[in-house]
C-alpha cells in the first residue's frame, strides 16, 4: 500500500515536472504580451477652462469636485469609447450648427453628458440626444405630437439646445449658468441664485445632480482632448459615421412608411433608423408641413 502511494506521488512530480519544462520552453518562444493594469489618480491640471470661461481651480472644493469626475469618467473606459465613437459620427453635424448659432464649441460635450449621443428618453419626459423637455421643444418652434417628433432629429433638437442656451446666457450672463441650467431650468436656478444671494454656479448649493452637472461636463470635454494622459488608444478612423443621404420632400399624409420605405429601395427599419424623429408608422400630416426624409444612397 505504501509503495503505490509512493509510485503515485512520483509519478505526479514527473508529470509536473514535464509541464513546467513544456511550458517554460513556450514561453521563450513565445512569450505573452505585458499587459499591466495601472490604478491611480491623476494630477489635476492647474488651469482649466469650459466654454472660454476659467475654473476657479484655486479652490479645495472645486478641486475636489474636479477630481471626482475625472476618475470617474476616465476609468469608464466603455462608455468613453461609446462616446467617441459617436462623437466622430455628430460632431461633425453639430459643431457647424453651433458655429451659426454663436455658442461655444464646447457645449458639444453637453450632448455627451445628456445622453451619450443616443436617442433616449428619460423618466422625466426629456428625449433625444439634447434630452430636451416637450414644454420645450415647442417652445423652441419643434413638431412634437404622436407621429412625430422632432426632438430625435439632431439638427433641429441642436437649434432648439442653441436657443435654450442663448436664452439662458441672457439671463445669467454667463455660459457656466447657462450650462447648469439647462440641467435645473432657467427658473429652479436663478430662484436659488436669489435666495442663496450669489452670482456665480461655484458658489450655488444645488442637488446633487446640478452640482456635478458642470464639472462633469469639464471632465468630460478634458479627457476626450487628451486621451494620451488617460491611458486611451483611439484613432478617429475607428469611429462611427453616417452614410451618404439623399433627401426626400414628404409633404403629404402617407398611411404607410412601411410601403414608403419599400417602394423607395429601403426597409422599414433603415427608414426608422435614419430619420429617428418619424414615431409611428403612419403620417397624417393634417398641417401640411414639410418633412426631410433622409434615405441612403
């Protein structure tokens, strides 16, 4: 009994024995890639700036509230990779829109903030990629009824957003209130501009939300420019894009974009997704308004 045991171990210290010889000599021939998994925090910048307009950096709260967006956003690394992709497919779209407009080139990382670039509504009724309420998308002159909506269409929701954020520059007087509120409303947030008797968004107590709102938005727009300094590889080859569109005049009632679609070489589906503000499957069009269908060449 004892020699079996015996015989048995010796067997398996040969065995392993000869693994790790196997193993070993294809290391050597082929050794495996380092692929090191760093953790740590990064240097705040001592300066920074959003929408032409300085970060009072000097201050211990405003560093740390900084700080925490920083790491939170650049070790998302999912979700920037997300957002960079789209971004390479609408920003191009966007940017001109705000050039037109007289807003500032940075607020194009709000539209990241709100919704990633994506067509979502949230449970407080905000939708499209501008997450712009109904209230005041029509405000804004935008068609929002139960066949369409044009709070999905990204160049009219970007005019409505420039319209929002003009008006709320008027207001304040500054692009970093006009910011915060168009996450609280122009009214929730001079209501407490009044109140707390201040005059500036780094001064404010908000809810939690606001209160990150800017320096996420900071965050955001200063990891996307330099993406070196927080570990990313990304070439804008890699990003998504939009294809080549003809556009149609739709200027009458159609009972079916299921047949429309067709009978224009495209599927229901195509359809949807390249004209995302088209909410059902019929338009009845009472109004006679006239509707941009964009269908790929």
């Amino acid at each position: 009994m004892k020699n079996n045991i015996l015989n048995a171990i010796i067997g398996a210290s040969v065995v392993l024995v000869a693994v790790i010889i196997v193993s070993s000599s294809i290391d050597d021939v082929h050794p495996a890639e380092a692929r090191p998994s760093t953790v740590k925090p990064f240097k705040l910048p001592k300066e920074m700036s959003i929408a032409g307009e300085d970060m009072p950096l000097d201050r211990l709260d405003v560093q740390e509230s900084l700080d925490r967006e920083i790491l939170v956003n650049s070790y998302w690394q999912s979700n920037n990779l997300l957002m960079l992709k789209r971004s390479d497919k609408w920003f191009p779209v966007i940017a001109p829109i705000f050039a037109s407009e007289g807003i500032p080139e940075d607020f194009k990382y709000l539209a990241l903030i709100e919704s990633g670039l994506q067509n979502i509504i949230s449970p407080a009724g905000a939708a499209g990629p501008w997450q712009i309420m109904k209230a005041t998308g029509l405000e804004a002159g935008l068609i929002i009824n139960s066949e369409v909506d044009e709070r999905y269409q990204m160049e009219k929701a970007t005019r409505a957003a420039c319209a929002y954020l003009k008006e709320a520059y008027e207001l304040f007087g500054n692009w970093t209130l006009a910011a915060a509120s168009y996450n609280m409303g122009m009214a929730g947030t001079g209501r407490r501009l009044q109140e707390q008797k201040v005059n500036s968004y780094y001064d404010l107590r908000l809810n939690s939300e606001t209160a990150r709102y800017v320096f996420r938005w900071a965050a955001v727009k200063h990891i996307h420019e330099n993406l070196d300094e927080y570990g990313y590889v990304y070439h804008q080859t890699e990003g998504y894009k939009l294809p080549a569109f003809d556009t149609i005049q739709v200027q009458s009632a159609v009972v079916s974009w299921v047949d429309w679609a067709q009978e224009h070489g495209m599927t229901y589906k195509e359809l949807r997704l390249y004209n995302p503000w088209i909410r059902s499957s019929k338009l009845t069009n009472s109004s006679n308004n006239t509707y941009a269908i964009l269908v790929a060449k």
